[in-house]
C-alpha cells in the first residue's frame, strides 16, 4: 500500500464510518477497486483508522463525554454484546471481511431494511434519555453489524429507531457507541497484527487515521443535518444499487468476462 492509496481508502472511511453504508464494506470494495491484494497490513489499516473516525466524535461531542459517569456505563452496557461476540467469533468475522460477495448482500439486504424504516418506526416515544436498557437493545443490534457490509451505523440507529427513539437521537447514540466499540476493535487489531508493521507503513497507518478524521468531523455535520430532513431512504437506495453492482462485477469476473 502506498500513501495515495491509503489516502483514498482513509477518505472513504471517514465519510462511511457514520453513514448507514458500511464503512467497512466500502474499504473492501475499495481495496479491490485498487487491486490491493489481501496481507496482514491492509486488514490492519482497515480496522485501525476507524479509531482517526471516532476521534472526531469525542472533538464534536465533547460536552456528553465530561457530563456524568452514568453516560459511560450506558455505552459500556451497550458495548458489552459486541465485544462478547468480536472476542468469541473474531477470527470468524477477519475471514469474511475478505469476501466482496457477502459485502454485496450485505449491502442489498441492509438496503431494503432502510427503504422502509422511517415508515416502520416512525412513532417516537415523548421520552429520549437512553436508559440502560434502551441501551442494551441497540447494543444487542450491533451484534448483527459484525457483518461486513451491514454497516454498525445502520444497525444501532435502526435499534434505537426500533425503541422507539426519534432519528436524530438515535444517530447521535450511534456515534457515541462508536467510541468504545471502534477504539477496542482497533486495539485489539493492532496488538494481534503489531508484527505487520514497519517504520515504512506506521507512517502510513498515521496518515489514515488523520484523514479519517478530518472527513469524518465534515460527514458527521452533514449526515445529522440530511438525516433530520430527508430520512434513510436515499441510503437504502444507494446500498441497494451497489449491492447489485457488484454483485454482477463478481458474476462477470468468475465467468471470465470481466
């Protein structure tokens, strides 16, 4: 990987990482757009430069992180179903992140969920303080997001969506829950794949993560304002056709006509 490429990859980051696109999925895509073939480094830079992402959370958000303990053992309860499954399944997930064809169902999938949630969910209770089983069941929800291409995002802003939480509410507890979720994934990444790195690709691994969070700190801004207006149907549609893409790519690539 050389430093355009992983400039490249680190701008998609920070502008997936809190759409309901998949962050991930659109890294792998990216990665073969690239014909950057699979090593121990790669996979590495796309877990850790989530953690340039989520910083930019803690910088927009910065009052709800020094408000009270409580918030953080609501996001720890919320974390805890992830981190149980990531640690049991880990080497599980690493093998499907290298799959483009469970990225693109993923994606369809998730696209036709999206299509439909403002209408399915669109009573909101009058009370939207995250209590602490609030806080679990958008948890659990993230569960399914360890599948690439389902997008963490999509998921936890469909389960606060689901309990009974208005849009923006629910993105905004989405983001918060990146933080710990994001930052363990990185780390963990990091001290499994710490021999993967050289002084050569440090360097590398440091520039993503700061690309990643400038555009993320723009994409925030903007996801909130559109999603407040607009909804989750434009998403839908655009995991949808993606999906689709490339799934037929894949088709004409294993039949030797592309």
């Amino acid at each position: 990987m050389n430093w355009v490429e992983a400039i490249i990859i680190a701008i998609v980051e920070g502008i997936t990482e809190f759409l309901p696109i998949s962050s991930t999925g659109h890294m792998i895509i990216t990665k073969e757009l690239l014909n950057l073939r699979d090593n121990e480094f790669i996979n590495l830079f796309i877990v850790n430069i989530q953690f340039g992402a989520i910083l930019s959370v803690i910088i927009l958000y910065w009052k709800r992180f020094i408000k009270s303990f409580d918030f953080y053992y609501k996001l720890l309860i919320a974390f805890l179903p992830a981190a149980i499954v990531g640690f049991i399944a880990g080497d599980y997930i690493d093998r499907l992140l290298e799959s483009p064809a469970v990225v693109a169902f993923s994606l369809v999938t998730g696209g036709i969920v999206l299509l439909f949630v403002d209408k399915w969910f669109s009573k909101t209770d009058d009370n939207q303080s995250i209590t602490y089983l609030r806080a679990l069941k958008i948890g659990l929800f993230q569960v399914v997001a360890m599948i690439p291409g389902i997008s963490r995002s999509a998921a936890t802003i469909v389960g606060g969506m689901a309990d009974k939480l208005n849009r923006q509410n629910a993105a905004e507890f989405s983001f918060f829950l990146a933080v710990p979720t994001m930052f363990a994934a990185s780390v963990y990444k990091l001290f499994k794949g710490y021999n993967a790195l050289t002084n050569g690709n440090i360097n590398i691994l440091l520039l993503g993560n700061a690309v990643a969070f400038i555009v993320a700190l723009i994409a925030i801004k903007g996801f909130i304002l559109y999603l407040a207006k607009n909804g989750f149907r434009l998403f839908g549609w655009y995991r949808i056709i993606v999906g689709i893409v490339i799934l037929i790519l894949l088709l004409l690539r294993n039949t030797g006509l592309y």
